[in-house]
C-alpha cells in the first residue's frame, strides 16, 4: 500500500513538470557582454622639453678682493660697504706724501739729465767730446726717464680704484691703518648678470652645446624658476668623476640671487615640437614593458608604448598612440584586451 502511494506521487510530480514551460535560454539581446564603465580622454600635443637635472653653485659675474701692491699708511676709505661702485671710482687712499717728493725729485733729475744731453749733441757734433762720453749722457736720460715713471708707478698705487662696477663688500681696515702688500682690504662684487657653475655625466657629451637654456631654482626664493643660457664648457673631463664643468649666465637685475647659493638645475637640451602627452593615469605597466588601452570601435586595445618625458601628472609618449587616439585614463583595472567599454563621463553610453 505505501509502495502505491509513493509511486502515485511520483507520478503526479513528473505530470506536474511537464506541464510547466521550460526557461527560456539567454539571448544576446537580453543578456549580451556588459561594457565596462571607463574614463577616456584624447591626447594632446604639446612642445616637450628634455632636462637633464643638476646641481650646482652661484658665481659673481666678476669677484675681487682688493689688496694693495705697496705698504703704507691709510689716509681715507672713500666708500659706505655693501653699496654700488663704478669702473674708475676712488676706494682707499693711502699716505702719498713720500712717493710725490720722490716723483718731484725724479722729475728734476731728468729734466737735468735731458739738457746735459742736449749739451751732449751739440758738442759731438762739433767732434768736441768722444763717442764714450755722449753715450753715457745718452744712457743717463734714459735711466732717469726710468726712475721717473716708476716713481710714478708708485704714487699711482697709492690709490686703489675701483677694477669694475659692482657692489662693494665689508672691509676689513680701517683709516689710520698700516697695512702690507697683498693684505685683504675689501671685496668687490658684480652680481648681475650671475654665474651658476655645475657639472654633468660624460654621457651626455653629444647633448650639450652653447647657448643652451637653464631653469634655476635656489631655496633663497621658492617657487620661482630663474632662466639662464650656457656660454661655457670645460674641454677637460674631470678624471676622477668623469664629469663636464658647465657654467651658464643669468640675468640678475633685482639681486634675489647671490654668489654662493647653492642651486637646483635643469638642462634642457631638446625641444620636441606637437609631441603626444597623456594624463599619467593612462600608462598601464607591464613587466618591463609600458602600455595604455586605446578605444577602438568601443572595445579597449591594449597598446605598447615608449614613455619620454614626465612633468606634472603628464607622460610624453614616443610612440604607439597619436593625438586623435582616444584612451582610457581610469578604470584599467576592471577590463582586459578587447573589452567593451563605455564613457563613464558620457552617461553609460558607448563612445562613438
């Protein structure tokens, strides 16, 4: 009886179910590949400059210290410390009392020496004195017209001018001062335009010329960016760095920059013209190799490419995508090669 009843069950639940409507099966109109919301953007083209990144320091344009070449006493400091000075312009002056009385003395002697010269001539020509006698009067004219200019040398010395123009440094004498020859007195700067010195790999020999642009930067002023152009380059290598020397000129007309400041540099040493720049979101890494996925006929192509420059939040791309790519710049990581895609920005629609 229960093996009946169990059976009639059965029975009446396979009637049941084939009674029923199979389910549909999908079709791709109904449940097709879903496109993957994406953030796309073009390429633009914009003028990329190669840099080589450096440090180095600040030079005056012209630096001296002043000294003097004779010793004496300091009569007058003709000058206020840190201010300007021009080419020719009175410094120091010493005591000069003495070299004027040895320049007038000087001055009697030849002027002596030239009349008994002239006396000299006149008797020779009369055959009156020997050849012996004419020739010393001859060499004395001489020796006095020597001691004469370097007397004046002399007193010539006792004032120190200024080389050049420039802002003049603290001294470190005093009025009434007894000093040496080559004692330090004061320095003399010229500081616009100004030097920065700095060195560079030898591999990039090829690369670097003349006239080439610098952006400075100094911790002294944050945030600006000073330009300034090479004018020279060491022909030695420095042996045990295997470096160039560069130094390179810049205009310092309101005096923020000053020599000794060390300095944060870049060397541009090309100028690329319409080159393809993306956002740095698109570059999609690889190993060892570098991609980005471009949209082509609304699936995502994965795209090798060769990275140039970086500069802020931007990628130069040598090769492998053009400006009128368009690429995806946000949501790699949930589509692969060939994957459909929408414009996240563009409401869920595809991108035509």
């Amino acid at each position: 009886m229960r093996r009946l009843i169990r059976e009639s069950l059965i029975l009446i639940t396979l009637v049941l179910l084939a009674g029923c409507d199979p389910a549909p099966s999908p079709s791709p109109s109904q449940g097709g590949e879903r496109a993957m919301p994406v953030i796309i953007a073009l390429p633009t083209s914009e003028t990329v400059l190669q840099r080589v990144p450096a440090v180095g320091s600040l030079l005056a344009n012209e630096s001296v210290v002043l000294r003097s070449e004779i010793a004496g006493l300091i009569d007058s400091i003709n000058f206020i410390e840190g201010s300007a000075v021009t080419t020719g312009e009175l410094l120091i002056e010493l005591h000069s009392e003495e070299q004027r009385a040895l320049v007038e003395q000087t001055q009697a002697s030849a002027e002596l020496a030239r009349l008994s010269f002239k006396r000299a001539q006149d008797l020779r020509h009369d055959s009156m004195i020997s050849q012996q006698e004419f020739d010393e009067t001859q060499a004395q004219l001489k020796e006095s017209r020597a001691t004469l200019r370097r007397h004046r040398s002399l007193l010539t010395k006792t004032r120190l001018l200024a080389p050049f123009s420039g802002t003049i440094g603290l001294r470190h004498v005093s009025p009434g001062a007894y000093i040496q020859p080559g004692q330090d007195l004061v320095n003399l700067e010229d500081i616009n335009p100004i030097k920065v010195e700095f060195k560079l790999s030898e591999r990039y020999a090829a690369a670097i010329t003349v006239g080439q642009q610098v952006e400075l930067q100094v911790d002294a002023v944050p945030g600006q960016v000073f330009s300034a152009l090479v004018y020279a380059i060491d022909p030695q290598l420095d042996a045990r760095t295997r470096t160039f020397t560069l130094r390179a000129s810049a205009d310092n007309g309101d005096s923020k920059l000053h020599p000794g400041m060390f300095a944060r540099l870049n060397l541009i040493v090309d100028r690329r013209q319409q080159a393809v720049v993306v956002p740095e979101q698109a570059i999609w890494p690889r190993g060892e190799k570098t991609f980005v996925y471009r949209l082509v006929d609304d699936r995502a192509k994965l795209t090798e490419v060769v990275i140039g420059e970086r500069f802020d939040g931007r990628v130069e791309l040598r090769s492998g995508v053009s400006t009128g790519d368009p690429i995806i710049t946000s949501g790699q990581m949930k589509i692969r090669d060939g994957s459909l895609v929408t414009d996240a920005t563009q409401g869920q629609q595809p991108v035509p």
